[in-house]
C-alpha cells in the first residue's frame, strides 16, 4: 500500500511539473508582463496549479526543475510589481483611492492574509500583541497588508514600509495622500534593507514580504541582519511558501539569524503565503546567532505550533474570475 501510495504521488509530482514547465515557457515568451487579457490568464492558471495542496517537496527537485523555478519566482516578481502598479495608478485617479482599494483583484486575499497574521501574533507572541511602531519591508507600489493591519487591527499603530524602488513609494504616498487616519500613520521609505540598522531596534513588529531575497541565501542574510539589529523580543513575521511561487523560507536560518520560531502556518485556502512567526531572542549577544533556533519543530517552549486553516481555495478561483471581469470594464472609465 505504501509502496503504490508512493508511486501515486510520484506521478502527481511529474504531472505538476511538467505542467508548470509548460506555463514557464509560456510566460517566458509573453512580450511583457504588464496586466492584459493573456498574462492574467497565464498567471490564474499558475496559481490554480500551485496553490492547492500537494506532494511536491521543491528542495528534492531535479538541477532543471530548479533551474525553471527559480526563473519562474523571478517572473511573478516582476508580474506582481506590473500589476500592483497599474492598479496603483488606476487607483490614484480617485479622489480617495483607499475607498476603492476592492478594485484590486487580490484584495480579499490580503484582508485574510493580515487577519491571519494579526491573529497569530495575537496568540503566539508572549503577553500579545500591541505594536507601537510597525516595519513592513518589501511593501511595494500598493501596500495593501500595511492598509489592512493599520486599518482593521492596528488603529493605534504608526507603520514604516520599506522599498527599494522609489518610484513605488511614490506611487505609493498618492494614495494615502487624502486620508487622515490611516494615511497620518503611514510614512514610507526607500531604502536597502541591509543598510537599515539603528532603526530596526525601534520597532516592536517587523514583516518580511516573500519576496524579499529571491535566493534561499539571500533570505537567511536578511533574516540575520534582522536578527542582530531588531530589538530583543520584537516580534518577526516572515511570509513564504510551501511551492513554486515563492522563495522557501528555512527554520533553521531563522533559528541561526537569533530568533525563535513560535509558530508557522501553511493555509490551505485562498492566502498563498505561509506565515512564520518568530521572535528576536534576549540571548541572542550571549549565545550567538545559533540562540533561539528552532530545529527539527522545536523551540526552547517545546513544539512549534503548525497552524493549517481550513480549505477555501474554490472561492478564490471565482473571485478573480469575477473580478478580472469588473477591472476589464471598469478600467473603460479612466
């Protein structure tokens, strides 16, 4: 029985990636990645093929299938900055652009994407979770979960977003401009991550996007860079996830980088993004990077806590469909 289990699943492997091959080397040729009829097809039915759970374990890929995917986390970068920019842009048109932030196609997702995170920090950080100061680094042209955390959870707190390209950040300040709540406890910056320093010490709850060190080296870099400027028992989110559209995110570099992981989630439903929750250890200055680390599930309180929510995955598929429906429509008016 374990042997045809095995076989089963080996075959779901290759059909899996054979078929992502195919939509690599389709997007791969697309003359651009900027929003259109063809690359929202392409890239819905990527993530129709990516999201729901299955036995694919990335890092026993072959050197080819590596090799593609590592192109093809490169090209939904790129595609995901087109598209937050474009709506970006659409959305500035407006005299209150946060008003009409549904517009975004995505933007359920990030409503249960911030939701769950707030609500693991809330359960997992010790004595809970009341932010003075908030850092989000990677928050690109359209910071939506910087929006919904200050907005739905956070009503208190002052949120700093860093990103290397200015021009998002310019896009970015358009659209908090008329808003006197949320938008007085925006500001945003164009910085390097690894040339922050005294000013990671300031905040109580840092959020790493996936995106943020494409190479597996380049994450565990961040993350101890991170790990020696944040301040002790500040909080640590880091996004990833368990496939090929973003860059896997090890517990054991964050482990190494001075933190300790509290608890990880792979969601099953519409957020495509694992979320790993850490903290910056108060040993770290005397035990070294290894303190804090969380090898093998375990943490210096026992088990790290996997959290998997139940499965809505349908209900995403038909939201974008429906919504890709209204954009192209509305997108006549401007």
């Amino acid at each position: 029985l374990a042997l045809q289990i095995n076989i089963e699943n080996a075959k779901e492997v290759d059909a899996l990636v054979e078929e992502i091959t195919g939509l690599h080397a389709a997007i791969a040729k697309l003359p651009s990645l900027n929003p259109s009829p063809d690359v929202d097809a392409l890239f819905t039915e990527l993530v129709t093929a990516c999201v729901p759970p299955s036995p694919v374990d990335v890092t026993k890929l072959g050197p080819g299938a590596q090799e593609m995917r590592e192109g093809l986390i490169r090209l939904c970068s790129e595609a995901e900055g087109k598209l937050e920019a474009h709506y970006s842009d659409m959305l500035a048109a407006f005299d209150n652009p946060l008003d009409h932030l549904g517009m975004f196609p995505y933007y359920s997702n990030y409503i249960n994407l911030s939701k769950l995170e707030y609500e693991l920090l809330a359960r997992y950080v010790p004595g809970g979770i009341a932010p003075a100061r908030v850092a989000f680094i990677g928050s690109g042209p359209l910071p939506l979960s910087s929006f919904v955390l200050a907005a739905r959870h956070l009503p208190d707190t002052m949120f700093d977003n860093y990103d290397l390209c200015g021009a998002a950040n310019d896009r970015t300040s358009k659209l908090f401009r008329a808003d006197t709540d949320v938008g007085a406890r925006m500001s945003f910056h164009t910085a390097d991550v690894a040339d922050l320093a005294g000013e990671l010490g300031e905040y109580d709850v840092v959020f790493l996007a996936a995106l943020v060190g494409m190479a597996a080296e380049d994450k565990a870099k961040v993350i101890a860079h991170l790990g020696t400027h944040m301040a002790d028992g500040a909080a640590l989110v880091v996004r990833g996830a368990r496939g090929f559209l973003y860059p896997i995110v090890d517990l054991e570099d964050i482990g190494r980088g001075g933190f300790e992981v509290l608890a990880v989630c792979h969601p099953d439903d519409d957020v495509v993004n694992s979320v790993i929750i850490a903290q910056k250890s108060k040993d770290v200055h005397v035990s070294g990077l290894h303190s804090g680390r969380a090898v093998g599930g375990q943490s210096s309180r026992g088990t790290v806590p996997v959290v998997s929510p139940p499965c809505r995955f349908g209900e995403m598929v038909a939201d974008v469909t429906q919504k890709r429906e209204e954009f192209a429509n509305a997108e006549v008016a401007f």
